[in-house]
C-alpha cells in the first residue's frame, strides 16, 4: 500500500494475448536458484535452511515454528547467509581453493565457507591458531589482488612488486 493509501499495481510486461509475467517474480526466482547453486560450502544445517526457504519457497515464519526458533532470529541469519553466498570472498572459496595446498584449503573453507571463527577453525581442524590465521591472511591477499586485478587499477604484477602479496 502506498503512503497515499492507494494499492499500487505491480507492473506487468504482456509477453502475448495469452501470457503475462511480473518480471519482479522471475528476476527473484533466478536469484534463488542463483544462490541455491551456490551453498555446497556452507553448513548443512544452513543448506537445509536457504533449501526450505528459497527453493521451496516456505516462510521464515512456518520454518522457525517448525525448529523452535524465533522468526526474527531465523529471518536475520538468511540475511547473514545470503550475504556471504553473495560476498566475493566466498565466490573465491568456491572456484579458486582447488589449487591450493590442503591446509589452505581447509582453513578457508571453514572460516568462509562454513563462516566459523578463526579460533574455532584452529580447533576443529588441529592446527595452530597461528597457521589458520596466516593462511586466512593469504587468502584475504589473493582476494585483494584479484579485485585490484579487475578494477584495472593495478598492472598483474604491481602488488608483488610492492612485496605485498610476497
């Protein structure tokens, strides 16, 4: 309802006589999808969450009276989720990781990925916080690189030569 107290109408395209799409829905279904395909690294438990609520469409509501939480907590760690599906750090945990030695891998996908803390990290994984920690630093270089990388704001060798990224 707009200020005035007028219901305002969703803007419909006409594709043809017979079809009508409110592009609004579609641009948030393919969203979804987007995101859906993307949540191998996190939690299952916050898989089965982002599952429940933007592949099958369910309430935060309706999920959160089913698992005994309150609808804002819930509807406040979606947010959190969707953000860190979306941020660049995890899209680099996603496709860029695969090359790195197992260690790396490991603390990065726990810290990103399942987004646990640093400490945490160091716990369950049996190393040093120290190493998680320097691994994670690494990780935040090689993010910082690609993205001067993309801006064009830095020849592909700038950072090293400044001993950055060294």
């Amino acid at each position: 309802m707009h200020a005035s107290g007028v219901k305002r109408r969703r803007r419909v395209v006409r594709l043809s006589e017979s079809a009508s799409v409110d592009l609004r829905r579609v641009m948030e279904r393919e969203r979804a999808s987007g995101l859906l395909s993307r949540v191998m690294l996190l939690a299952p438990e916050d898989q089965w969450l982002l599952d429940q609520h933007l592949g099958h469409g369910r309430a935060i509501a309706e999920i959160a009276r089913q698992i005994g939480r309150s609808p804002s907590s819930l509807r406040e760690r979606v947010r959190r989720l969707i953000g860190r599906i979306e941020s660049p750090a995890y899209g680099l945990a996603l496709t860029g990781v695969s090359s790195w030695d197992a260690t790396a891998r490991a603390c990065v996908l726990a810290c990103v990925g399942r987004g646990i803390s640093m400490r945490r990290a160091a716990r369950e994984l049996g190393i040093g916080e120290h190493v998680v920690r320097a691994r994670m630093r690494e990780f935040a270089w090689t993010l910082r690189l690609m993205a001067e990388r993309e801006r064009g704001a830095a020849a592909p060798g700038a950072l090293i030569a400044k001993g950055v990224a060294a």
